[in-house]
C-alpha cells in the first residue's frame, strides 16, 4: 500500500468528532476524560453557530447558563462523581418544554416568556446529568404536523435539502438531531408529529405508548387552564441512535407526582429475539391512503428481506372501520382542540360529558381490535407517511404524491393518527434514501408497552443489514 492510500485509509476511520457521536458515546468519552464537558459543549455550540443561519432548528439558546453547567459538570467528574448517564451531555428540547431559565413560545406570541423551573422531562434529563443548551423551533401551537413555521421565530428547513419542510412540529428537533447540533430530543406526537418530521429528516422518532411520560411543564399557559390534551398526545425521545432512544425513554418514562394519568411501568431494555422467531405483519399503505411508490417499496423490501432472514412476514391489517376509525379520531382531536381554544365553534353534543364518555366507548373498541391483532404478529410495518419532504408552502397548500395532488392535512392520516387513537406505539427507523436522495423511513407499531420491543425488532434489522442505520446530511 503506497503512502496515500495509507492516508486515505486512516482518513475515511477517523474518530468521530463530539457531535457525531450517539449521546451514550459521547458520555462514556466525559467518562473517561477524553474530552471535557466544555469541549463538548463548545462543539455544539460551534456547529449550531456555523449552520443554524441555514436552518432556523435551533431558536433559543442560553450559552451562558450551559456554560455553567458544563463547569459544573466537569468539576464533578473531577471529584469522582457521575450524576448519571447523561453526564455533561449537551441537547436541546422542543419548545414547548419549561425550561428554568429559558425562553418558551410553543411558537406563538401569548405564550412566550421565560420559564422559572423545569417541566418534568427537562428535570429528568438534568438529573440524568444532561445540559439542556436551548430549544428547538416548532409549529405555531404546535399545531401543524408537516412543518415547523411560527410568528416568533420564522421558518425551519430540513438539512438535506433547505428547500424543504422538516416536518412539523418537532421539525426543529429532528432537523437539529439531523446536522448533529444536539444527539437527542424530547418530542411532541398527538397527529403524527415526532415520526412525521423523524421519517423527513432521516432520524428516529418514538412516539410511545399512551401514559408513559408526564406532560408536566409542557405546553404550560400564563394563566391555569384545564389541561384538555389528556389523550392521543405523547412526548416521546428523537435520536441518531436506537440505543439513545432506549435510554431517553427510559430517563423520561414513568409517574411524576403530577401527571396522574401516568403509570408505574418500567421500561428495560429487552431480551434479544433473532428474526426467525418474530412474527411481523406488513402494509405497504393503508386502505384509502395514497403512499408513494418509492417508501412503499421501502417497506416492502424490508419485509422480503426479513422473511428470507426466516421471520414470519404476512401481508395483514385488523378488520377495521376506517372511516368511522377517521371520524372518531377527528371528533376527538376537535374537543381537544375546542377545549384549548374556548371560543371554537363546535357542534353541541361535542360540550357534553356523555358525548365524550360515548367517543372514548368507541375508542376503547377500537383499541381492542388492534389488541387482538397483536395476539398474532409482534409488529407490523408500514409506511411512516404518504411521501418524503416535501417544498415549503402555505400551511394547507396541497402536496403532490407521485402525480396526484393529495391534501395537505391528510399526509398524517391514518398511517399516523391511527396510532395516536389507539394510543399505541410507533416507532419511526431510517430505511435509506429515495430516488430524490432524500431520506425514506419506515414505521413499526406494536402493542401497547411493547415500545423497547419495537426498538429491538429495529435493532434486529439493522444488523442483519435491512436497515441501514442513520445516515448523515451532505455537508454536516
């Protein structure tokens, strides 16, 4: 080998740098004292000064207040002492977390001020060791799952191409994971809003089981009001990396003395399961849904190639209504939405107590039959949405899907929403790139409480080589 291929050699198995390593990595590296919670931090903080002009992803930053906290952590460590897992990691949150110390908007103008403590996951993150440096841009109230654009803060690009939307309305948590600015977030998911913007930009999302993370200190309005989003929403982690998802997830699960629709449940890392012994279910589209030729094939390689690996693969969905699927999840979602804005006109019988006690009996049905399903199949896997990303464009705008023109707010339906109805998990895994060289995921969905299941079936995928793994943007 001459002198250049040697240098060549060693070029392309060159150590990562501090933003490219999964949180995990980078924590074992403060461990050992490789590298200082500073230089950490500093990194970040350079990487998000060189692109964020590019991508809006990152909107409110407090250098000064991580700077401490890195000081602090170093000076730990230093002593001998490990806070936890996270210790002297740097990340961000979607703004719609409180934050002590930092600005929050949820990207609307009545609710920007600066938060005095901590919701419940950005405690648990600190107390995991964690420095949380800033927010990530959103939707305004975050209410658009397609992208991320406010009155406050602008418009959030997607780094492998800023012509187009990241997602919404975690776009800035995904775009941000993405170009490497922070190795996790924590998300927002009642239309498809973590695993929509995780499928756009190439990375994981997991939107949980229903109950498991404490809303606590998220979407927190100036004056006390009822909190009307008690179902179908989640907060649930954003990664590079499957193992960072398990650990956020298992940081942020669980009841907080607050948030009293969430149970005990423990969520451990589970035992591995070879492909031969999984029994999955596939849907390259749902009925009625318009997916892209490009991720429908995604899906499908995915399934051949893991029943050749010896799973049991059948192409199969729960008999269900769909329509009346679609219908109580759009009744549902008008009462939450009704309830956060009083002065929404909607019909009489949604004001009822009874109304509500009937939608959530035919919720309960529902959730059922997909539970039945599960009986016979580990997971199924489908598309995580009907296209990849898509150009900026008026909130509304309709997008095209291979020709056809589809409306805007149906690229959630029901390959997303029909999980938030039922409240199960769905996870969101990189499946490569289309033919656009954009990113393409898949989606994998179980029971409930199967959430660590599904991370290791993904898992399993990856290294039989069917899932590529995360792929970073050219030019991050």
């Amino acid at each position: 080998m001459t002198t250049t291929e040697a240098d060549a050699g060693r070029a392309t198995t060159a150590a990562p740098g501090p933003c490219e390593l999964p949180a995990r990595e980078l924590a074992r590296w403060l461990r050992e004292r490789r590298l200082s919670a500073g230089e950490a931090l500093d990194a970040h903080l350079e990487l998000i000064e060189r692109h964020n002009g590019a991508l809006n992803a990152v909107v409110s930053l407090n250098p000064s207040q991580a700077r401490e906290q890195a000081d602090a952590a170093d000076a730990a460590l230093a002593r001998g002492e490990n806070r936890g897992p996270l210790h002297g990691v740097p990340i961000t949150l979607k703004d719609a977390h409180d934050v002590a110390g930092l600005r929050t908007t949820v990207g609307t103008v009545p609710l920007d001020r600066l938060a005095n403590e901590d919701g419940t996951v950005a405690a648990r993150l600190r107390a995991a060791g964690a420095i949380i440096i800033g927010h990530t841009n959103v939707a305004a109230w975050l209410a658009d799952p397609c992208q991320s654009v406010n009155p406050v803060f602008g418009r959030t690009a997607n780094p492998w191409d800023t012509e187009r939307t990241p997602g919404g309305s975690s776009g800035g948590a995904t775009a941000a994971v993405a170009a490497g600015m922070t190795p996790l977030e924590v998300g927002s998911d009642l239309t498809g809003s973590i695993r929509l913007p995780a499928h756009f930009c190439g990375v994981y999302g997991l939107k949980p089981t229903e109950h498991s993370v404490a809303f606590t200190g998220f979407f927190r309005q100036p004056v006390r009001v009822p909190r009307p989003v008690r179902i179908m929403s989640c907060l649930g982690p954003i990664a590079r990396d499957l193992g960072d998802l398990e650990l956020a997830l298992a940081i942020i699960a669980g009841p907080d003395g607050h948030d009293s629709d969430v149970p005990p449940v423990p969520f451990v890392s589970q035992p591995r399961r070879p492909l031969r012994d999984l029994r999955l279910a596939v849907a390259p589209a749902l009925p009625g849904v318009r997916v892209a030729r490009g991720i429908q094939q995604k899906v499908e390689r995915v399934a051949a190639q893991a029943s050749d690996a010896g799973a049991r693969v059948e192409d199969r969905l729960p008999d269900v209504e769909w329509e009346a699927f679609d219908g109580l999840f759009g009744d549902l979602l008008g009462a939450i939405l009704g309830a956060l804005d009083p002065d929404a006109e909607l019909r009489d019988e949604q004001r009822t107590l009874a109304w509500y006690f009937d939608a959530l009996e035919r919720r309960d049905e529902f959730i059922a039959v997909w539970e039945a399903f599960f009986q016979d199949f580990d997971a199924l896997i489908l598309p995580p949405a009907m296209t990849s990303a898509f150009t900026h464009r008026d909130s509304g705008a309709p997008v095209e899907v291979d020709g056809d023109t589809v409306s805007y707010w149906e690229l959630p339906h029901r390959l997303l929403t029909a999980f938030n109805l039922t409240g199960l998990p769905g996870l969101a895994v990189p499946a490569g790139l289309n033919d656009d060289g954009l990113p393409a995921g898949i989606q994998i969905v179980g029971p409930r409480w199967s959430d660590m299941r599904l991370m290791s079936i993904a898992r399993e995928l990856e290294e039989a080589a069917i899932l590529p793994g995360f792929q970073r943007p050219p030019g991050y």
